[in-house]
C-alpha cells in the first residue's frame, strides 16, 4: 500500500513556519509487527504545540529528528491488526503523524466510540478538551461566583475553558480577536462578556470596566501584551494558569516577559504552568464527562476541517495566523 | 518635650528618591490617650518597600498622604503609658516612623527582651527575618536536597533565605553583588556558592554550571534580567518565591517582565507572591524559632548602623545604591 508522508526538513526555531520545512514524499506502508496495528488514517489534529515539537523545545515529548515524519494526532480505522484489543475496522485514536497508514503499538493506541463525535476525539474529547478540563480545574482551581478571564478564547481550548467555567458557575469574559468570534462566544457559548483585542485600544481599561473587582482566574493561551493585561487586573488570591503562548510562536524574538508578574505579590497570586500529559491516568473520567457535557447541550465546539493530506503544512500554518475558527482539523 | 519628625514631601513614583521628598520639621511629642503609650525612638529599621508606601502601591497597608510622618518601624523604650501591659522602661517594636517621639495605641506594639538581640528585632526577629521564613517554608516548600537560589542573597531577607535552606538541608546558591558580598555569604554563612552578578558576563550560563540539574526554589529579591535568568534554570515542579524587585524601584520604566516566566509550562512550575503580613498570627513562633537558630549559632547576621535621625532619607537611599551591607538600621 502506498504510504505518503511529511517529513521534517527544518527546525523553525523562532520564526514562521514556511512550506519547504516540510518534505512530501512517498513509500509503503509497513505491516504490523507482534502487538501492532496498522491504521488508515481518517482525520488529523492540529496544534500550536506542534511547531514547538519540531524545534525541540521544552522536553516533555521525545525528540524529533530531522527526516522523521512529522509528529501529529489523529483518528483511523484499523486496517490490520496483530494486538488481541484491536481488529479491522475499530476506530482509533493515536499518534499517527502526518501520512495515509501508521504502523503503531496498539499500546499507544486509544480505540474510540464509532458515533457522531468521532471528530470530537482530536477536539473537545481529545487532547485540546483534557488540556482545557486539567488547566482549569487543577491550576485555576475555580469556585462558584469567581470571574474568570480566558485569552485565545474562541480558540479550540479557550472555548472550552470558557464553557467549563461557566458549568462552574463562574463569570467568564473571552478575549478574542474579532467581533464574529466574539458574538460566538457571548451568543452560541454563553460567555458573560467578549473583549475584541484587535478592535480595543485600551485592553487594560476595558477588562478593568467589566471585572471590576478583578479576576480570580487567568486562563493564557497567548503570552505577550495579553497576558500583561491580564495580569493588571488580578483580584486578591488569583490563580493564573499559564496554559500557552501562540504570541511567542511566530516572532523572532519572544514577546517581552510581562512585568505585572508583580501583582503575584500585592494580590497574593499564583501563576502555575502544566503540561497535560501529566494527568493521562485521569482521562477517561474526564473524557466520560465533557462527553455526558456535551450531549447535555452544556459544551458547545466548532471544527475548521480542511482536507487532503497534501495541505497538512498549510493546515497547521493556519492556526500561528489565527485563520482557523473552531478546532483545525485536517481531512485525509 | 521637643520632637523631631520627616514629612513625606513627594511621591517617588517611577524614579529614585531625593532629598526633597522629605521635609524635615519639629513639633511637640504628644501625651498618651487612654490605651495609648509614649515612646522615645531608639532605632529605626528600613526596608524597599518603604519607597513602595510613599508611592501607596499595592494597596496592602493603608494609604499614606503627603504631609505624614514618614512610615517605619522602630524599636524604643517606653516614656509613659497609659495602656496596661507597659510601663516606663519597657523595649517595644512598632511603626514609631521617622521621629523621636511616637504616640501609638499599645495593641500596635511588641513588647521586646531587652537583651543583646535587641536590634536583630528590626531584621532576623522583625519583618525581614519573617520575610524570609514565611516566604521561604511556606511558598518555596523546600525539601531536604533541594537546589535554592536567592538573589540579593546578602540582603537582610536573602541572607537569611539561604541560611534557613541549609538549616532544611538544601543546597544553596546566592547572587549578589561584589566580591566582598560573596565571601561572606560562602565563608560566614555556609552557602555553597556565591555568583557576583556585577563581575558576571553570562548569568545564566554560569547558574547552570552550578545548578546542571536545574533549581528547585527560586527565591528573588530583584527582579529584571536576574530573574529572567533564574527562571531560566528551573528543575521540574520548580517554586518561585516573588518576594520583592529592587531593580523596579529606581528606574523610570520598569524592567522588562521575564520572558522566561514561560518555563513554567514545561517544568509544571509554580510562580507565588505573598505579604508577610498574611502570617502575623503565626510570628510569636517563627521568632521563638529564629531566636533559637542564632543562638545556637545556625544564623548570622550583619546590620548596617547609621546614626541620626537627620540622615534617615539618606539611609533609605542607601539601599537602592546597594551600599548597605547587611539590615540597614538607623541609631535614632
């Protein structure tokens, strides 16, 4: 069966992705070895964390090589199968980086729910979902009535942030960059109020005017200008989960660092980061939930799927250009 | 009797303190009301924050407003009282501010030991030496084993950070600045190594050389690129205790914010600020504690005796040109 992949051809270290970090090629795909599956892959997931795989930075993941096929999840269908949980068919979620056919441990392989959420499992049931349920829960540590702000709030974990808080029974403001993802989050999501930061001169004033009293949780997905704003408007005891920062991702030179980090000292704050994987023994309860969520009517999401294979680099160049609305998902 | 009193005269906002900040005047000592107490100044204690109050940033302490007497705590004897549990003779502690005579209710006072630690109450026995141990123990949560780096490790705070590590069985490394500073934080206070940040070309590199594995508690004083750089050396579930920012008291613009704070992410950091004053129920025995640890030797100290209650702005002054060595006091 014929197999093609993406490879990495360059490190994007501090600076935009472009096409040629990439490589299309074509080979075969290989059989499943003893406790192996073989897997056609569906759909593919896309995520900021990718680019920072490709740079080796942080070490919480396994090192890419240049030439290795590039790192990325997905959904498929068992094809062969040579591990006695798996058969031709099953649907799986897993590691399947970015080609038609992974050949992968069934170990490292989740077999998923063959229902209208399919999808879902690269979005609000997958990792961007538990990242959104964990951050918030164990780092912003909510109770009911807090305010709580979230940047990148339209964005596929922001969104969910935003929905968790409110189940939570918080007050919850987005900030987002433009009036459609805005109306979305106030309209569709039930956020309590949506700042457009491309459109606001004065985010400091702005967030001061509708918390008042300041936020209890910060929820940063972007780093930067944001996050500093952000950080002015803590309220005593605020927790700040420091969850991403697509600002950081494209520049040259990092954003600088945001000097109301000194507010952790008269508010007597808390600003935590984490990394997701770190809970992966909790997942299926938390899974089991925002599934029951969403079924409930109470976590609403939005996909952006594109499709082929081909576009698979364009697809994730899409996300450092805040052009995806909803998670960006790739079609195979 | 005739007493003499500094006036805040300006706020320092965003700048270095000058002399006409302060005006210096001469009124009469007022007698004490009904629960009140008399005191005659014997020395007065400074600390950075003190700039921060004429500046009324924070909002942790009462505002004050031009025209006051210069907010700090002192240490005096009692001349009259009208308040039960003192009497004439008696060493106290309190917010006696910057005059030879203070009128202040007795439920605001600290009865003191009158014996050859007395002055140790203005810093290893007052709020420089809770500073440390509150924020130490309870925000760095150090473990024995731990790798500790403080900054202004000579300071009043730092110095004791890094000898209450070592008492936790950590292994401590200070920055400070000077040669001079350096050896008496390896040779007089048992630290394991001292950086000279002002002979230092690459900070960073030179905390990894010493730390390869990383640092388990950060503890800063200062701010700026000293803590962007200590961050940079985080070891995973990394503490970083925010206790002050020396380097953001004096500039016009402040420092940048450190970058870095990024590092949270990858090593499941916690970044924490705290106000000592939280912690007063629980100061009766952290000072029974500290008390202990010097006799028994386990913590030195050094103080910086000025003299003159007419040098008290230039005293102030001293320590944002860092020309103190060790708690700077004033002899009133």
């Amino acid at each position: 069966m014929k197999n093609r992949q993406w490879l990495i051809a360059a490190r994007p270290l501090g600076r935009a992705l472009k096409d040629d970090d990439f490589t299309f090629v074509e080979g075969e795909a290989r059989q499943p070895g003893d406790g192996e599956v073989l897997i056609r892959a569906l759909y593919l997931g896309f995520d900021p964390a990718q680019k920072g795989w490709m740079e080796n930075i942080g070490g919480y993941v396994a090192p890419t090589e240049i030439g290795d096929v590039m790192r990325g999840s997905g959904i498929g269908e068992v094809v062969a199968s040579r591990h006695p949980d798996f058969k031709a068919g099953d649907k799986v979620s897993g590691m399947l980086c970015w080609q038609d056919y992974a050949t992968i441990a069934g170990r490292d392989l989740v077999k998923l729910e063959d229902d209208e959420l399919l999808t879902a499992n690269l979005g609000a049931l997958g990792t961007t979902g538990m990242t959104a349920y964990f951050g918030f829960l164990k780092h912003g540590r909510p109770q009911p009535g807090d305010t709580v702000i979230v940047s990148g709030a339209a964005g596929a974990t922001g969104s969910m942030v935003g929905q968790i808080a409110k189940i939570m029974g918080c007050r919850v403001i987005g900030i987002a960059g433009g009036a459609e993802k805005c109306r979305w989050l106030v309209d569709e999501l039930g956020f309590d109020a949506a700042i457009d930061y491309k459109a606001e001169k004065k985010l400091r004033s702005r967030i001061h005017e509708m918390a008042p009293r300041g936020v209890d949780v910060i929820y940063d997905n972007v780093g930067g200008a944001i996050l500093n704003d952000m950080l002015g408007a803590m309220a005593m005891h605020a927790r700040v989960v420091i969850c991403g920062g697509i600002s950081r991702y494209e520049t040259g030179q990092l954003p600088a660092g945001p000097e109301n980090y000194f507010n952790l000292i008269f508010m007597r704050g808390t600003m935590e980061g984490f990394i997701v994987l770190d809970y992966m023994g909790e997942y299926p309860k938390a899974r089991a939930r925002m599934r029951q969520w969403i079924r409930e009517g109470k976590i609403h999401f939005k996909e952006d799927v594109q499709s082929g294979l081909e576009n698979a680099p364009r697809t994730l160049m899409r996300l450092f250009q805040g052009q995806n609305f909803g998670k960006q998902i790739l079609k195979v």
